[in-house]
C-alpha cells in the first residue's frame, strides 16, 4: 500500500511539474499570438483613428463593419491582392528552381564543396536591412549596373528598375528568390542524400541518361518536400512586409496586403481599417494553413499505411 502511495505521489507530482513547464508556451502564446489577433479582431469592429486609442473608444460596444466596407469597396485592395498573389506565386517559383539546381549543383562530391555550400547559405543568413540596401544601389539609375548597360549600348537611358512597372515586381521577385532559395537548397540536398543509390544503379543498368534519371528518379523523390516547400515558402512570402517595403515602400505596382496594412494605419491614421486589412490578410494565411495540415495529415496517412 505504501509503494502505491508513493508512485501515486510521485505521479501527481509529475503532472504537476507537466503542468508548470506548459504554463510557461502557453502563456507566451496567449499573449504574443491569441490576445492580439482577438484585439485586432476587436478593433476591426470600429471606426477608430489614432487619436482614439488615446481614449476608451477602443473598449465601446459600438460594433461597425465600416472598417471591413471600406476595405474591401477599396481599389488599392483589389491590387494589392493581386499584387500579393503575383510576388508570393513568382518568388516561390524562383526560390524552389534556385534551390533545386543549387542542390544538384552541389551534390557530387567535389573538391572545395563545404566552401561552396557556406557561400549558398549567405543570402539567407545576411541582414535583410544590407542586403536591400546593396540591391537599391546597384539598381539605382546612376549605379553600376544601369552605367555598364548605357555605356555598352544596350540602352539608351538608364532605367529606374524600383521604380517602374512591371520591373519592380520583377525585381522584388527575383531578390525574393535569390535570398530565400538557400532555404530550399538545405532541404532539397538533405532529401536527395536520403534517396537510395540502388535506384540510380538500377537506372544505369536500364541505359537511363541523365535527364531521364532526373524526371523519373530524382524527381518523384522530391516531389513531397518540393510540395511542402512550396506552400510553406508561399506563405511566408504571402505575408512578407520588410523585403518588399525596404526596396520599393509599394510604389510602382509593388503595395502587397502587408504594407496596405501599414498604409492604412500610419498612411492614413485608420486604425480600423488597418485592422481589417489585416484581419483580411489572416484569413487569406488561414486557408493557406488548413490546406498546408491537410497535406501534412495525408502524408502522415501514407507513412502509417
């Protein structure tokens, strides 16, 4: 009786310390995460402006959906949608090829290797503040680049590349890829390492060339991390702020929903709307996230199968 009191002890103490580590996450995820998507659900609700923050008209119970109207009867909502969707669909894209060919790349062993990987992963690893700051130089009308190409004849005038369309959107989706893609490239090389060397063998032995390696070997083995790259580099991009507000600030047909939020709440002193805008954006992640679990759930079916 006395062993059974003990482990009973012992096992209510352990839940209770169980108890004490989740407080702590849970705690932290309350209030960094649950109380501000609640608060700006909240504040969605109203018609507010900066200067009543100061005041309790954040707390009133007078609900609108003014905010909401205003949104989504707006131009710039429609474009910025747009616009979000064509950054998110093309630097995903580019970010995916980039990794995939860095990891063929580098992939057979070769003298020098590791020196080359570290070097792949300094796009990802470098301040995002300096690395749009060395892209607007080097894209500025007077900067070496546009110089080179006016003095070589291949223009006329320099272009203003971050200024212009459709080349801002071109260029924030090539930076978009360029500074992610070693992302994908860590995964793609560690996936392509896992897969079997027998089936390369066996293709060798059928007379397979390289290409055809590639699309029916290589390929189909990629297939389920380039798919879960994919969507979750779509979201992270869907949602990105800094990248596209250090390079352009949304001129020339670049304002993504992320910096209409911010446009709407220190452009335009619209709290409301701005929470709106953003509840908008959450939606739009949240259907992302439920199509991303559902993959991951039908993976975990495969794998139990």
């Amino acid at each position: 009786m006395r062993i059974r009191g003990e482990r009973g002890t012992i096992q209510a103490q352990e839940q209770r310390l169980a108890y004490l580590f989740l407080l702590v996450p849970v705690t932290i995820v309350f209030l960094v995460i649950i109380f501000p998507t609640v608060w700006n659900l909240w504040l969605s609700f109203h018609k507010l402006g900066l200067r009543d923050l100061r005041t309790s008209a954040p707390l009133s119970l007078n609900f609108t959906t003014y905010s909401y109207l205003k949104v989504f009867r707006d131009p710039d909502f429609t474009s910025s949608l747009i616009a979000t969707l064509t950054y998110s669909i093309g630097g995903t894209l580019i970010t995916l090829l980039l990794g995939l060919g860095a990891a063929l790349l580098l992939s057979p062993k070769f003298r020098g290797r590791g020196a080359m990987r570290g070097l792949f992963l300094i796009p990802y690893i470098a301040p995002v503040v300096a690395l749009t700051f060395t892209w607007r130089l080097l894209l500025d009308p007077r900067g070496p680049i546009m110089t080179a190409l006016v003095n070589v004849g291949w223009l006329q005038q320099p272009l203003h590349l971050l200024g212009q369309r459709p080349f801002a959107m071109i260029t924030l989706i090539l930076f978009q890829g360029w500074r992610y893609f070693p992302l994908a490239f860590l995964f793609i090389m560690a996936r392509l390492q896992a897969i079997p060397r027998t089936l390369y063998e066996a293709a060798d032995v059928d007379g397979a060339t390289p290409f055809q390696k590639f699309f029916y070997v290589t390929l189909p083995q990629l297939k389920l991390i380039l798919a879960t790259l994919g969507l979750l580099r779509f979201m992270w991009t869907f949602n990105r702020f800094d990248d596209v507000y250090l390079l352009t600030s949304g001129s020339a047909g670049t304002k993504v929903l992320p910096v209409l939020v911010v446009d709407y709440l220190i452009g335009q002193f619209d709290v409301g709307a701005g929470a709106a805008a953003a509840m908008a954006l959450f939606g739009c992640l949240a259907v992302l996230l439920i199509i991303y679990f559902r993959l991951v759930m039908r993976r975990a079916e495969q794998v139990e199968v």
